[in-house]
C-alpha cells in the first residue's frame, strides 16, 4: 500500500511546539512513571531517570531526579504471564507508597513493543486494578499508541504498518506477527484488541483517534474520548512527532476534564507527551563527558534473532575487521547439564581480546524455539543467563570502553544483571530517536556508557555505525571543535 495514497484521506499534520506540550505537563507537576518491558523504550528520550529495581527508596531517587517521567525496566516481556502480573502490581504499589510518601502527583504509562509483542492486555488489566485497590481511582480509558516514526511504524485509520520508502505493510503481515510467544494476526487495533481479549472487548466497542481527529486538535481528541469508561480500549493514529504531541495536548485536555487514562505505548510517546524535544545523536565528545574513556576496545552483545539484527551483526563484522568475534553456541548452553566451563572459557576469551580492540559476542543465530510460548521463554531466560555470566565476568576482569547489548531481554538482563545497573540516566539517542545511551549511576559499571539497541530498528549499517561512533580516538576537545591534530 502507497502510504501518500492513504494519507491523501486525511488532513494534513498541524505543528505542535514540543515547549506548548511541556507548559501543560509543568502545570500538572505530574511526574509518568513508565513501565518498561525492556528497556529499549529509552531510545526515544533524554535525560530522566531509569530504575532497574522498584523498592519504594529507588522510586524517591527517581522522583528527586526532578523529571516529568521516570523508566522502570520490568523486563516483563522474558516473563510467564503470572510473574508479569506479580511484578507490575509490586511495581504500582511501591510507586504509589513513594508518591504519597513524597506527595508528589504520578501516572502510569505501560510501555511495550511497537510491532505490537508483549503481554497484553494482562498488564494493562493489572495497573488499572492496582490503581483502583491503592488509591481508589478507576480507570476510564487504556489509549494505546504503537506508532513508532522513527523506526518506519505508523497508524493510520486505526491500523498499525510497518513502513518500507513509501509502501506500508500491515504489521501482520511481517516476521513480528509470528513471535512464538506473542504472536497476533490482527493489524487493524480494534481487532487487535478483540483477538488479545478473547472477545472479551469487541472491536466495535474500542474508540479510533484516527488521524481525521487527531489533527483537528485537541478539543476534538478530548471530545472523542468523552465516552470512555470501565478502561475503554482508545486506539490512536500517528504519523509524525506532530501528532504525537497534538494527541499529547488532547490527552491533557480530556484528563483535566476528569478522565484517568492509562498508556499502552510505543517507545516516541512519552517523549511527546511530556513535550521533550527530539534530541539529535549523541557524539563520542558527549558519550564520554566524564573523561577519557577505560582503555581498549568495547564489548557488543547480540542476542536478538530478528532478520534486520541478522544482517546488522554481518555488516559490523564486515566493517570491523580487526574486532574479536565470539559465537556462543547456545546448543551447549541449552543441552550441557553445568555450562559454566564453557562459560568461563568464553569469558577469559573475551577479556582479554578486549585489550587490545573491540569484541563482538553473539548468540548462534539459528533460533531454538518450540511450539510452547511457556517452553520458548525458558529457552529465552537460559541463554540470556548465560550472555549475563559472560558480561559479569567480563566485567570483573576488564573495563570495556562502552557495552553494547542488541534486543530487548538482552538488553534488560545485561543492565540489571551482567553490569549491575540500578539507577541509571538515560542520556539520549546513539541513532535519531532509535537507541539509547544510559550513564550507569552506581554498581562495578558506574561511568562505563551502556547503549541499549532494539533488536527491531535500524537499517542493515546502523549497528555498525554506532560502533565506529564509540571507537573514536578522537579526543573530546577535537572532536567539540572539529579541529583535529
């Protein structure tokens, strides 16, 4: 489908000043609290805080931070359905005792795939009964907004596209829709909805922000929303940071008008909603602003098996010649009953090839998997347990200048589990508005860069310029004033 052809339906984008957006959230003094079910929904912000543990302390550091949004990486995504709903109850309940303690004013936002994977609406259902049990709000409406246009996705008409130059393909139709745990075959939002909840809503029942709404304004968003009650599904159409932001300015509208509304998102909406601007790509000078960077080279962990972080892992081979490449055979980390000598051998590897360069450690890329969503995930945890054991011993033998973890449960466990994460920033984009960079704030990596890449962004080459990028020798004043020796 030409997307120009689709488009030509509906008005054209209006400008919404990211400044406009942000006055209004100022007046709330409202800080989000998002969710995250892997931690690549950081790429699209700058700035805020980022928690990887949620006791009520962790949330009052967040809170002190003085953000308009604060990240919670419940990696809920690498769960079984009852310990995703365990942890995002304990998450709601510790963040509502921090908030009452702190009297500061919180919303909830659950942030998931943009290709539509991840446990819905079993979160969703979870937060909404949280808040309801610990502060006695109900729910009126769940908007959900996978739009995602820096990364190629869109909705428009209440349907959600990949988009490929101009052409869009219903994301049912892509390799996304076939996930063995989360897999789907709706790409309208409404049927979406109805196929994920059993029939539970019905597709007619789900309020459309189509694009014929969204661009009329605010008021007209806030009237569609009106009707919501009982956590009414409310599907939004988006194609530009613009209707983003002027869904942002509606949202406002209808929750001062005393609807409570919960979000069920892509990675760009909370940028939107606390009107934050885009931030352009950060450079080696701003990566490493605390000084010289660990001597030697950096450690990149794939574990992603999607096709694009296939053909990203060939294209920094081939652009790195002269790195270290390390293949863990997930069949022996599977089938060995005590892999830890393997383990260890691949440990000793890569620490000392860091000495002298890059090392680029990734999963076989034949995917294990079966039939059973319950037994793929098991196989999931097992070899990300093992990318962990690699990255803490790693780490206990030599400081890499920078880490890069590739896909969403690897990224999540390298942070919280393989370098110790607890509280991080995330400093902003490496790719506009795709992958982030978090400044480690305590643990053994504290001052080492962490890039969190998606395992479903990018074009073929980027993985690899995000490596040249990091590898730099260029020195931080050269590189600020471009004048090099």
């Amino acid at each position: 489908m030409d997307e120009r052809e689709i488009l030509a339906a509906y008005p054209v984008a209006v400008r919404v000043p990211a400044a406009e957006v942000a006055a209004r959230v100022a007046e709330t003094e409202r800080i989000l609290v998002v969710l995250d079910d892997d931690p690549t929904g950081t790429q699209s912000v700058s700035d805020l805080p980022v928690l990887t543990r949620w006791a009520a302390s962790d949330f009052e550091w967040a809170f002190d931070q003085g953000a308009a949004a604060i990240y919670v990486l419940t990696n809920t995504r690498s769960l079984d359905a009852e310990a995703a709903a365990a942890r995002n109850r304990e998450v709601v309940q510790n963040a509502v005792a921090a908030a009452a303690r702190t009297d500061r004013s919180i919303g909830f936002v659950s942030r998931s795939d943009s290709t539509l994977r991840g446990h819905f609406p079993l979160e969703t259902d979870v937060i909404a009964e949280e808040i309801l049990a610990t502060t006695g709000i109900a729910v009126d409406g769940v908007v959900m907004v996978p739009a995602f246009p820096d990364a190629n996705r869109v909705t428009i008409g209440g349907v959600h596209y990949m988009r490929l130059a101009t052409v869009l393909t219903p994301v049912a139709e892509t390799e996304f829709a076939r996930d063995s745990t989360f897999g789907f075959v709706h790409s309208d939002l409404p049927g979406y909805v109805e196929e994920k909840t059993g029939g539970r809503i019905r597709a007619a029942d789900v309020i459309v922000l189509d694009l014929g709404i969204i661009r009329s304004g605010a008021a007209a968003i806030a009237a569609a929303i009106a009707p919501a009650t009982h956590a009414t599904p409310i599907c939004a159409d988006a194609v530009t940071e613009d209707d983003l932001r002027m869904l942002a300015l509606g949202l406002d509208l209808a929750e001062r008008a005393g609807k409570k509304l919960l979000y069920r998102v892509g990675p760009p909406f909370v940028r939107a909603r606390i009107g934050q601007e885009c931030r352009a790509p950060l450079i080696a000078a701003e990566v490493f602003h605390r000084g010289d960077p660990a001597p030697g080279g950096g450690m990149v962990v794939v574990g992603s098996h999607v096709g694009v972080t296939t053909r990203q892992l060939a294209a920094l081979v081939a652009a790195r010649p002269t790195a270290t490449t390390i293949e863990i055979d997930v069949a022996t980390v599977i089938d060995a009953a005590d892999p830890v000598a393997y383990l260890d051998t691949v440990v000793a590897r890569v620490a000392d090839r860091l000495s002298t360069g890059d090392v680029i450690v990734h999963t076989s890329r034949l995917l294990v998997k079966t039939d059973d969503p319950a037994a793929s995930l098991e196989i999931s945890r097992r070899v990300s347990a093992a990318v962990v054991a690699i990255v803490q011993g790693t780490l206990a033998l030599r400081a890499p200048r920078f880490v890069i973890a590739k896909g969403g449960i690897t990224s999540s466990d390298v942070a919280s589990e393989g370098l110790g994460i607890r509280h991080a920033i995330v400093r902003g984009p490496m790719l506009p508005g795709i992958v982030s960079l978090w400044e480690p704030m305590d643990g053994p990596a504290a001052g080492i860069p962490y890039i969190v890449f998606a395992g479903n962004v990018g074009d073929d080459d980027s993985l690899a310029h995000v490596v040249a990028t990091l590898s730099t020798t260029t020195t931080r004043t050269e590189e600020l004033t471009g004048v090099h020796q």
